[in-house]
C-alpha cells in the first residue's frame, strides 16, 4: 500500500501565489492590530457605504424569502435590469441568454477564460496591469502576451504593438478602461485604432473589462468597444459589475453581455464551480442598476478632488512624478528618479518594493509597489479614501521621502 506522502500543489498553480495586495493588506492590518496608526491605500475598494435603497432592497428580499437558489446565471429580474443598463448607458442591445451574472466581475472574467482557452491559447493585455489577470489567464492554461505600455503613451496600447503582438494562436485582446493601475481612459478614436488591425485577424476577440466605468474625469468619456465598434460585437465580451460604482465590492456581482454561446459556456463553467449568485445580492444589484443614479456623479466629483490631493502632493516630492489619471482611483507614481539617487541607495532601498515597505514600516502608509503590476520603478496609490486620511498620508509620504534624500 502506497504510504502517503503529503500535500503538493497542482502544476497548473506552483508558480502562482496568492495577490501581492493581499498580503500587503495583511501586513497592515497586522501592523495596525499592533496598535500601529497605519493608513491603508492599498486596496481598490471605495470607503463609501453601500447606498441605503440597495441595502432596502436586500432587506426587503430577506423578508421575502428570497433566499433559496436562483436561476445559474441570473435572475430574470437582475438580467432585465441588466439588460436596460446596456441600453441606456452603452447603447448596446443584449438578449437576456446573452448576458451572464456571477459572484463579482473577478469570477465572470475567469468563467470567459476557463470557457474559452485551449492549453497554448494567448491573450493580448497590457502592463501594467491588474495583478490578477496574469495568473487567471495562466491557471485557464492560456499563454499571457503582455504589451508594456510606457508612461510616455499615457500607458496606453497602440495599433503597432497590438500588431506586433497578435499570432495564430491569439485568443482575446483584453482591455481595461479605465485601467488598474493606471487610470487611462481609451476613447472612441484609441478603440476604432485597435479595432482597424482586428479586423485583420478575424480569430481575435476582445473582453472589455469596464469595472470603472463610472469613475472618468475631466473631460475624459466613457466608451466601450461593442459600441465603438459594432461590426465587432460578434466577438466581444463586455464585463462589468456593481462593486466599484455602487459601492458593493462585499456583495459580489459582475456581469457580461456577450454572444449566446459564449454565454452558454461560461454557464457549463459557473455550474460546476460557484454555482449561482446570492440570491439577496442580485436582488440588491437589481435596484443599483435601476435605481436612482444621482450617487454616480456625487461620488465622482468627491474622488476628483481626492485625485487632485494625492496627484498634487506626489508631485511635490523629489524623485517622484505622477500623471493625472483620467479614471478609475488610483494614483500611479514614478519613483525610479528617487530610487536612482545615491543617498537612498545607500540606505538599502533600491526597488519600488523596498520602497513601500519602508513606507508602511517606518511611515504607517500602505500603498502597492509597481512590480505588482508587471512595472517596476513605480507605486499605486488608492485614493478610495477620506480626504483627512489622504492628506495625512501625504504628508507622511512627504517626510518619508525628505528623510530618504537627506
């Protein structure tokens, strides 16, 4: 009899770890259990409250008694609003089988991916990008093909390197906009660019990851590539959720609008892993999406001033510069012109990780370094947070870098 011999992890995940974020967050946390004053700036999650006529809904669906298994993928009442959102904020035209719900966007993407890739099959992204993309893409038995994208393009992808990047066995173009962690916005002119070399390759498809949506700025404008780009819908699946505009990143749900097959497969995907949604979050999502939207605009004028805080401070600091981000609430920094000076070099800080653990260890500020997001030399900011707490880090950021160049 074979005596056994312990745990080993599957090939498919041992060169996969659980999100850096994660275990930032953890570290912070930790730190702050200790008694420790540590401002967290890490997580992409918004400090507002869920807003009260969704929570009412939920509610309402406890004291209903909806609370047994729903339909797979969806409600017919989630799907319907839904459905009406595609229409009135996109322009876009989804038959109720051709939309598909599940426990947050994070796991629709993966229920796309594991539907969709052979072992070998390639996805085009961007970096830097959101760390999780990489490795889903991987576990799906996909091949990631990154494009860097420089902060001297506004990291954005351009035609040549799509080109450029594109084979035979190219599966899916992935794009986020507004982006994690950078906060570009494509618009419409940028999606018809990338649009122009696909339809030279006619076996690519395209996922559009729209989670920030809500959240452009100035005079940046949301677009999305089936509706830029009819002629492409056939081959495009649009990906969404309720967690970043509304608030509602506990509740978990994300949705598609793609074509029914597609749909159909990642149905196989979803019944035999989560299963369906909460019931009571879809009843809540339901209002959010057909609800009053007032909230959309409010919350986004409080994170352009927020933006504005965080942005004008970084760029105050010696060796650190930062964009304007046009969307999403991160704040994206160069640091590679403080970490090339020779005095912080000597201090044994060389890397944008050594970075943010001397600003959370020694400053009490958590924030993400940017080889989490496949670029070095850079760090992430949330400003998902109140304005004290974000002044307050500033400052501390502030000091932190005025000892470092001392």
């Amino acid at each position: 009899m074979d005596v056994y011999s312990g745990f080993s992890r599957a090939r498919r995940i041992q060169d996969i770890e659980v999100s850096e974020i994660i275990r930032i967050v953890a570290d912070a946390n930790a730190l702050r259990r200790q008694g420790r004053d540590v401002i967290l700036l890490a997580a992409g999650e918004p400090d507002f409250p869920t807003p009260d006529n969704v929570k009412l809904a939920a509610i309402d669906a406890i004291l209903s008694n909806q609370t047994r298994y729903t339909a797979l993928d969806g409600t017919p009442a989630l799907k319907a609003a839904i459905q009406e959102k595609f229409r009135r904020e996109n322009g876009l035209s989804f038959a109720l089988n051709e939309i598909s719900v599940g426990p947050g966007a994070k796991q629709v993407l993966y229920n796309v991916l594991m539907a969709t890739l052979d072992q070998g099959d390639e996805v085009v992204l961007t970096t830097p990008c959101w760390t999780s993309y990489l490795d889903m893409i991987r576990i799906a038995g996909g091949v990631p093909v990154t494009c860097p994208c420089a902060e001297d393009s506004a990291f954005l992808l351009t035609p040549e390197k799509l080109e450029a990047a594109i084979t035979p066995r190219t599966r899916w173009l992935l794009l986020n906009s507004p982006a994690n962690p950078t906060g570009a916005v494509y618009d419409g002119g940028a999606l018809e660019a990338l649009a122009d070399v696909l339809r030279r390759h006619p076996h690519v498809g395209v996922i559009c990851d729209d989670i920030y949506e809500h959240l452009v700025y100035d005079d940046a404008r949301f677009v999305t590539m089936a509706s830029v780009c009819p002629d492409l819908r056939d081959r495009t699946v649009t990906i969404n959720g309720v967690s970043k505009s509304y608030s509602m990143t506990g509740w978990r749900i994300g949705f598609a609008g793609a074509p029914q097959p597609i749909i159909a497969a990642m149905a196989v995907v979803q019944s035999q892993s989560s299963s369906n949604p909460c019931s009571i979050s879809q009843a809540a999502a339901a209002q959010a999406l057909s609800g009053p939207q007032g909230v959309l605009a409010e919350r986004r004028a409080v994170f352009c001033n927020r933006r504005s805080i965080v942005v004008d401070a970084l760029n105050a600091m010696q060796g650190i510069h930062c964009l304007l981000p046009k969307g999403a609430f991160y704040a994206f920094a160069s640091c590679q012109g403080l970490l090339d000076l020779p005095q912080v070099r000597a201090k044994g800080i060389t890397t944008d990780s050594a970075l943010c653990h001397y600003f959370l260890h020694a400053h009490e500020v958590a924030i993400v370094p940017g080889s989490c997001f496949a670029l070095p030399g850079f760090f992430r900011i949330s400003y998902a947070a109140s304005d004290h707490d974000l002044k307050t880090a500033m400052a501390r950021l502030a000091t932190a870098v005025s000892q470092l160049v001392a």
